[in-house]
C-alpha cells in the first residue's frame, strides 16, 4: 500500500514538476525582464492601464518577447563583427582559472573529436573481446587494416578504435579478424554516449530487429571468408596451369 501510493506521488511529481518550472520561469520572465522593458517601450501608456491586469499581462508578454527577440538579433550581428574577439577573450579568461580551464578543455577537445567530420570516419559500432576472452568492449570500426599489417598476418584483419571512459578522446587502437568483429545496431552517436556515461545510459534495442541483423552479420563474415578463399584458387591456378606447360 505504502509503496504504491510512494510510486503514485513520485508519477505525480514527474508530471507536475517540469510544469511548474515552466510557469515560474515565464513568471520570472515578465516579472524581471517585461516589467522593467514595458515601462520603456510603453512610457507613453497612462499607469492606470498598464496597471491594470489582463492589461498589464499582455504589455509585459510583448515587452518580454521584444527583449528575446533583441537579445537574438544582437547575437547574430555579433557572430559576423565582433563575435570572434568576444569569444576568444572569454576563452582567454577561462583558460587562466585553475580548474574550470581543466574542464574546459576537456569538453572541447571531446567536441572536437567526435565532431561531425570526425565522427564519419567511424563506419560501425562494434564489440570486440578485449581485454581478455568472454570479456567485451565497444569500439568503432574506421577500415581494413591493409598495408604490412594484413600481408604478414594472413588474414582480413580490420581496424577499431576502442575509447577509454569516460574521456573517449583517448583509446586503443586494435587490428582485429573480421570473424572475430561482432556488428552492432545501435549508431555511434549512442555508442560515445554509452560509453561517456560509463553504461549509464544504454540506448534502446529491438531484439527481434537485432537477430536478423546479427545473422547478416554471420552471412556478410562468410562471405569475406569465401572471397578469401576464392582469392587463394585463382591464385593458384595459374601457378598450376604453368607447370603443367
């Protein structure tokens, strides 16, 4: 009993809760910033009708977005002029604090590698087991080993980038077997997310969906092992064909 009416106030609580943010911020809004506003875009109204309350709401209401709107053009105008030199003086300022600079360029430089060019270069999500048998890790498949690397190890190895937690700028570099890739669904944008979370956050997952794909998976990995392996016969038969001339 107690437990249910404990679930039923918490639901409540959910539902009421960004409600009343909502109406005490729009409250804030026109008491701080349309009231002072309406006293100067409507100087020239009587007091006794801006006092007066469907007036006075809807003269604070326009006043309000007056000044959202101002402050936006403003911004936009500062990114063509002076936009830059006020950016790089803020980043100059919060580059001299002791330990706001530490998260500072910690999130920035996050941002910057898992921007949206960078992020391109991650073709899939993938699990690989590392770092020891029947223990798994998320990495991101960027491309096939080639080079040196797959000449002299004989098989289709493939590069994925495996990102420590919860600052995935850095990682591992592994140059895995294609069999031993597992694929998944889930994009790599959910990939970092889980991962900068520490499993935290876990994206959503169709297992019905998922089983399909994993035995495309399955198919797309013997494929490769018969191209292989088509490879290796023509490869052969030439040599074939000159000894027995």
């Amino acid at each position: 009993m107690l437990k249910s009416l404990k679930n039923s106030f918490l639901t409540g609580l959910v539902i009421l809760l960004p409600i009343s943010i909502t109406i005490l911020v729009v409250n804030f809004m026109l008491d701080y910033i349309g009231e002072p506003a309406s006293k100067v875009l409507f100087y020239w109204l009587d007091i006794s009708v801006r006092d007066k309350v469907p007036a006075a709401v809807i003269i604070n209401t326009i006043s309000t977005l007056f000044v959202l709107i101002l402050i936006t053009i403003i911004g936009w105008f500062s990114r063509y002029f002076f936009g830059k030199f006020l950016f790089k003086l803020t980043e100059s300022v919060i580059n001299r604090l002791p330990f706001i600079s530490t998260i500072y360029k910690s999130l920035k430089q996050i941002i910057k590698t898992f921007g949206e060019s960078n992020m391109a270069a991650f073709s899939k999500t993938v699990l690989v087991e590392y770092p020891r048998k029947n223990s798994y890790a998320i990495g991101f498949l960027t491309r096939d080993t080639g080079g040196e690397v797959q000449s002299k190890t004989g098989q289709h190895v493939m590069n994925v980038f495996i990102p420590t937690t919860p600052n995935p700028t850095s990682g591992f570099l592994l140059m895995v077997p294609r069999e031993d890739i597992i694929e998944l669904d889930m994009s790599v944008g959910d990939g970092i997310k889980m991962i900068i979370s520490g499993g935290i956050v876990v994206p959503p997952y169709n297992a019905k969906k998922g089983k399909q794909n994993g035995r495309h998976g399955e198919t797309v990995a013997k494929h490769d092992k018969n191209e292989r392996r088509d490879g290796e016969v023509a490869e052969r038969t030439p040599r074939t064909q000159r000894k027995l001339q």
